[in-house]
C-alpha cells in the first residue's frame, strides 16, 4: 500500500533536527515550554511536566496555571521577569523554586526567548527548564561551611593570616580582629604589602625579617614576641606564630599564621618589677620616716621617689594652710624657681579640696575634660594634660597634697595613683607623729596652766563665798535704807563679775560645773540678739541663720552663751572698722574619716558657726589661738582667755573647735556638739522653792577657810541647826560627838584628812550618814559619792542654795539637794 502522505526531503530533515533537539532536552532533563502570548496558551513538554511533578497531560496550559507553581515567595519575582521580557527590557534568564503537588520544592532555573511579530509585539515565548536543586544545595552547603568558618575564626579572641610564601609576605587573608589590636582594617592589610613592616619599631623590623626569612628557607616554625605600633600610638605586644603549608610535592604554597596579644602579660611582668622597685624604695622612705623627727627633710626624698618611678613633668607637695583656701608649697620637681614662691588656691572646686575630702585618689585622666573640678589655671598654662593628686594625712586636719603631673594625657594609671598615695602615706605617718608628739606637750603644757587655773579658782571661789555671803545677811539690816541697799548690791554685782571670771577659768581648765539639758543652740542666740548688738556695737552688722529644724544638744545654756559671746567680741575685734558678723546654725554629719580627723565620734552633731569679713589669722597665729592668755590685742584689751575658754567648753562636751581662717580674708569658727534626741532625755525639774523649812538637826561643819566656816556656822544656826565646827578632817574626829550628828557638811579639799576620808572613817561607825560636800576646787565637778544620802554644793554658792541643799540630804531627796 502506498503511503497516505510522503514527507520532502527538507520537511524530513527539520523534523529530524526537531526530533535530535527534544532529545538532547529530554537527556539534560531540561523541559521545554511554548507561550502563546496573546492566546495565553501554555504547552509543556512531557519532561518539563515530570520537573513539576505533573502527569503528562495534567498542566492546565495558562500564564496562571504556571505561577500557581511557583513557592509564593518567588511568584512576583518571576512574574516580574516575564512581563520585562515581553516589554523588551531585559532577557528572561532567572533562578526560582517550585513548589510539587507532594510538597517538595526544587530549584529551577529559567531561559526563555520572545518572539515578535513585524510590528514587534510580543507573539510568542519560547523557553526551557532545567533543575538545579542539586547546583543550589551544593552552593548553599559550602556557603554554610564557609560561613561557619568565618564565625569561628572572627570569634576566635586572636588574629589569623594568611600570607604568601615569599620574602615579601604579602597579606592573602587577614581576620577582622586586626582592626581591634592595631587599628587598621583588614582591606588595608591587602592593599598596602608594607603596612605591618610599618607597624614595628624600627629596631624590631631586621629581627623579624631575619625570623621570617628563616621559616622560609627551612620550612619551619616562626615564633617570636615583639612590640607593634597601633596607629592611635599606643603599644601593643604580640606573640606571631606562623608555620609553612606546601603541596603534595613540598613546594611553599602560603604562610599560616595567627598573632595573640600579650600585652596585659608583657604589662603584668613590667608592673610586677616596677611594684617590687616601688615597694623597697617605699620601705626606704619609711625607714627614713621612722629615723627623722622632721618630716619637712622628707618632702625632697618623696618627691625624688616619685620622680623615679613615675613619667611625670611636675610633682609637688602643698601644704594646705588653715582656712583651706591657699596652700604653700613646700617641695617641688619641675617647678620653675620664679613660680614657686606665693601662695597657691587649692580652696572649695579646685583638685587639692576635691583630693582633701575624697576617700580615694584622684586620677586625672585628661585635664582638658575634667568636670570634677577646676584645675589651677598654672598648671593649665604649663600644659599639663594629666595627673594623680593624693591626701597626705596627719593628725585632725590633713597637712596637704602629694600632687604628680604630666604634658600628656593618660599618663598615669591606677597603680600609678597607688604608689603616689602610698608616698603621701609616709609623708602623712610622719606628720602625725609629729604633730602628737607637739600635741602631747601641748597637753602638757595646757595640763599645767589648767591645774594652775582650777587652784586659783578653787582660792578664789572660797573668797566669793564669803563675800557674796555675807553680803546676803547684810541686806536685810538695811531694809528701808536705800543708799545703803545699793552698796551692798554693787558687792553681790562684783561678786557676781568676779564669779564669771572664775568660770573662764574653770571652762579653760575644763572643770566647771554645768547643769547640761536638752538645748536648742539657735534659741540661745536668739535670746542674746539683744547683748550681741549691745557688745559688738553699730559698726557691726548682725546676721544670723538659724536653722528652724536644728536639733538639740546636751548642755548648760550659760556656758553656751559664754561660747557664743567669747567668739562674737573676737569676730568684732576683727573688724576694727566695721563689718558683718555672721551666726548659723545647722545640723551635720560626721563621717568616720572626718570624725577622726576632728578626734570626736562619728555621728550627729549639732553646727554652731560665727564668721566676719575682718582681718582673718594666719598659720602661725591660728597654731597658738587656743593657748590660755595669747592674745593679739593691745595690752589691757584682752586676757587671751576667749577662744581657749571656747575650746575647754567644746572639748568638755565632747565636741569640737574647727578654725577656718586667712590672713586678709575673714574668719569662721565652727563648733561641733553632739546632737541628741530631746523628748527621750528631757526630764522635768520641781520648782525650786524660795526658802526651805528651819531645821532642828546637829550639824559637823568642816571647812578649813575660816570665813566661809563662820558664814555657813552662822547661817545654819540662824535656821535653827545645832552646828559643830572643825577646821579639817583630823579636827572633826577628835571632836566630841562626831558620829553622832545628823549631817556632815564638808570641803573636799582641805589638809592632812580630807573631805572624801573624814566621810569615810564616820561612815565606817555610822553607816548612811547623810553628807554635804562642798568645793570650789575645778577637780571636784562631780560628787565623789554618787548615793542618795550623799549631795555637792559647787562654790561659790548663795544661801537659800545652801539652806535646800542642806534640807534636802536630811530629807533623802537628792534633787532637792542638787544645785
């Protein structure tokens, strides 16, 4: 049979090559596609179905049939790619996911051609698909490894390079750490074939070149130590290790290498030496400390220590002279000799006052940014950049500053700080030394002046005794005649003058007797606005502020108002041509360093403050201010008892005198009294009455001045008591009937048996035998018996008081019997 239709010869051979060509397809599993675009008709081929996972025949033949296929997150991208290709703007080549029926995905890559009609609209595009999961896995995979591996390597804490084998080493690789240890990024390492060579000292390039050129003939090891220059300056040591990686055959392929800063131990060991060098010369220092009785030989050897050890341009050690506004330097290094001499502000805001009060030293990194404080404007002028300013201590007040500093920031660091505070340390031990060994003659000296005072008060309040005494019995003999009433009030008036100045003397000698209550100091001063105005005149001008919240004190009101007063008529004196005189009242805390410094008890405390703008005191008149009887008054204008009545007053109230002062420039005197909580030791008194009740009781009298013994005789008596007298304790046991008297009233201090031993050998036949002691003796500010049959009468005393305190031990009540 013939055939029904015979193909040409050239028909034949295009069907031959369409046929080879959907083979080789079919062999590269590359599926092939026909859009017709303006039909949007879709046909696949049988093996581009099998990529998607479709039966042969299933494909629905759309635009939307296809992108339905596509993961969603790659739809647009490829629906992008397709209209570009139809508007011309760019072929269709394009890697995208698939998305099987079963779920898989696979990656497939693109190809397609348009093509166009005549007018060049799109008419149709022809295309192929080829998977290329297996391609993408493998990429993603060794992507992954890569990835992995730069992690571990920009983790690791160290530097890894690679370089080539050769004697130019040039950088192949180099890990991003580089930049934190030197500075310089990686990229700069690649570009630049001599950047590290430019990083060593110039003495440390031909060790290095000779270690490299070695690892390179012999194929081994390099390892060497060596400092680089970062490029902000700094040092940084490094360890480099490097070893040879070559071919099958051995031939040099790169160098391998990783460098470890060692900076922090290069540092430790030189730290370690610099801390042993530092250490003995520290021991040396002491030693010297120890042997010398003067620290002022110390301050060149300090500085010189300090110099030593230290990269510094300038170290001086500043006294802070009282007042704490101006200093004087007493050694310097680098000082020029023309700026040495005057004073220097190291007052409130400036390093030396911030260095004062801080518990730490003080580290100026760069004094150009420091906003702590205000750094001298010499210093500034002088250029200095950085700084270690240290507290040298010493016995209350500290004695000054150990300052170092340098022309370029950051010079020093905190061992640095360390070692110049362990120097002012030295120099602070010896000074306090010093200053105690001044102090305890100090002591001495004012111990015996006290004695000294206490034994003319005690003579001196026996007279007082007497006189305002019998001044008292006198006025009632003059009843009616007035002229004669005022004679014996300008006595009691002088009497009264005179006892006031025994009381300086007992203040001084801490010995006077006080009758201390909860007292709110700035009511004091209120109440004596009035006298302040009177005594400091009109040229002054009185400001007070009084803090309304202040808080209480114990102690006596009068001797409160004698501090005020003594340290008001100073500050007026100041200001011979007038001023301001200012009174404050606060409430302050004591911090353990501060408190120790003062030699009081940390805690609350109550702050009295007197301050003038007057002539002020400079360190030589501040040093002796409280000695008893300095003055700087013209003779016959003061007794020079004023401040060290103050201090004797303050110290015996467990508090303390702070003088802040200078020469020109005013004065503040500051005192310190304990605070208390008033509602918890308040106690009210009774009343006093006018005069108690006459007695009938047989009185021994024991007093060795003969004019108190008769006013007292004669005194008891009118009221109606037997009395026996004796002239001291040996006296009194020899009389008849000694023991059985109802009351003993007695001085403490008297000859051969005392007031103390003659109550002792009564008692010892008469148990409970009730007893008056009397003295004007500053020892005796206290009874020495303390039980409820026993009572004091400090002298001088007035007769009403002595009549109470006489009821009072016979009755058993020992307040009534309390002055």
């Amino acid at each position: 049979m013939e055939p029904r239709h015979r193909l040409s010869d050239h028909d034949y051979r295009l069907t031959a090559d369409l046929l080879r060509y959907q083979l080789a397809l079919e062999a590269g599993q590359m599926g092939v596609w026909d859009w017709d675009v303006g039909e949007d008709e879709v046909v696949w081929s049988d093996t581009l179905a099998e990529l998607h996972g479709l039966a042969p025949g299933a494909f629905e033949g759309t635009r939307d049939a296809f992108l339905a296929l596509v993961q969603a997150d790659d739809r647009d991208r490829v629906s992008a790619a397709l209209r570009a290709a139809l508007a011309g703007e760019r072929s269709y080549d394009l890697e995208f996911r698939i998305v099987q029926p079963s779920g898989e995905v696979r990656w497939i890559r693109g190809v397609g051609e348009v093509l166009r009609s005549p007018d060049g609209r799109p008419v149709r595009m022809l295309g192929v698909e080829t998977d290329i999961t297996r391609r993408r896995e493998a990429e993603q995979a060794h992507f992954e490894s890569e990835h992995r591996y730069r992690l571990l390597v920009e983790q690791l804490p160290s530097v890894t390079y690679t370089t080539t084998a050769t004697p130019e080493s040039r950088t192949l690789f180099i890990s991003p750490q580089i930049e934190g240890l030197v500075g310089y990024r990686p990229e700069e390492f690649l570009k630049d074939a001599h950047l590290w060579e430019r990083c060593l000292p110039p003495e440390k390039r031909g060790v290095v070149g000779d270690r490299l050129a070695a690892c390179l003939t012999d194929g081994g090891r390099f390892a060497l130590e060596y400092p680089v220059t970062a490029r902000d300056g700094r040092t940084v040591w490094v360890r480099d290790e490097a070893r040879m990686v070559c071919d099958a055959d051995g031939a040099p392929l790169f160098l391998q290498g990783i460098l470890v800063d060692v900076t922090d131990r290069k540092l430790a060991e030189r730290a370690l030496h610099d801390r042993a060098a530092r250490e003995s010369s520290l021991t040396a220092l002491g030693r010297q400390a120890v042997e010398d009785s003067d620290p002022s030989a110390l301050f060149a050897v300090a500085v010189a220590v300090v110099t030593d050890f230290l990269p510094l341009d300038l170290c001086d050690v500043i006294e802070v002279l009282p007042g704490g506004e101006t200093g004087r330097l007493r050694e310097s290094f680098g000082r020029p000799p023309d700026r040495r001499g005057g004073p220097l502000q190291v007052g409130a805001g400036t390093e030396a006052a911030f260095a004062l009060r801080s518990s730490d030293t003080v580290l100026i990194a760069d004094t150009t940014h420091e906003r702590r404080f205000s750094v001298p404007q010499p210093l500034l002028d002088a250029g200095m950049r950085s700084g270690v300013v240290a507290r040298i201590g010493g016995r209350g007040r500290a004695f000054g500053v150990l300052a170092a500093h340098s022309l370029r920031p950051d010079a020093f660091d905190v061992d640095d700080a360390a070692f110049v505070q362990s120097v002012a340390n030295v120099l602070g031990s010896a000074i306090g030394r010093r200053q105690a060994e001044e102090q305890l003659l100090q002591a001495q000296k004012m111990e015996a002046v006290g004695r000294l005072a206490g034994g003319i008060a005690h003579d001196f309040n026996n007279v007082l005794t007497a006189v305002l005494g019998y001044a008292e019995l006198l006025r009632p003999a003059f009843d009616g005649d007035e002229r004669r009433q005022g004679w014996v009030r300008e006595i009691v008036e002088a009497g009264r003058r005179a006892s006031a100045l025994v009381d300086q003397l007992l203040s001084f000698s801490r010995g006077q007797i006080s009758e201390p209550v909860p007292l709110d100091v700035g009511e004091v001063v209120r109440g004596m606005r009035a006298l302040l105005e009177r005594v400091i005149g009109e040229q002054v001008v009185l400001h007070t502020e009084l803090d309304p919240a202040l808080g209480s004190t114990m102690n006596d009101p009068h001797r409160i108002e004698q501090v005020v007063l003594n340290l008001a008529v100073n500050a007026r004196d100041a200001m011979p041509n007038g001023g301001t005189l200012t009174i404050s009242t606060d409430n302050v805390e004591l911090d353990r360093v501060t408190a120790e410094r003062a030699g009081v008890a940390s805690g609350p405390y109550v702050r009295l403050a007197v301050s003038d703008n007057g002539i002020g005191m400079d360190a030589a008149t501040v040093a002796q201010a409280v000695e008893p009887f300095f003055t700087t008054k013209e003779r016959g204008k003061g007794t020079g008892l004023g401040l060290s009545t103050v201090y004797g007053i303050v110290s015996g109230s467990r508090g303390h005198l702070e003088i802040r002062t200078e020469a020109g420039h005013g004065a503040t005197m500051s005192v310190y009294l304990p605070r208390v909580d008033a509602a918890a030791v308040r106690e009210d008194r009774p009343p006093e009455s006018e005069m108690p009740r006459r007695g009938s009781e047989t009185v021994l009298l024991v007093e060795d001045q003969q004019a108190v013994r008769a006013l007292v005789g004669a005194v008891l008596r009118e009221h109606g008591y037997e009395v026996l007298e004796a002239v001291d304790g040996q006296d009194a046991l020899g009389l008849e009937g000694a023991t059985d008297v109802d009351l003993l009233v007695t001085d403490i201090v008297m000859p051969r048996v005392d007031g103390v031993q003659l109550t002792r050998r009564l008692r010892a036949e008469r148990p409970g035998l009730p007893v008056l002691y009397m003295s004007g003796h500053s020892d005796h500010a206290e009874p020495p018996d303390t039980d409820a049959r026993t009572a004091f009468l400090p002298k001088p005393f007035g007769l009403v008081e002595l009549l109470r305190c006489v009821r009072g031990v016979l009755d058993g009540d020992r307040e009534g019997a309390q002055r």
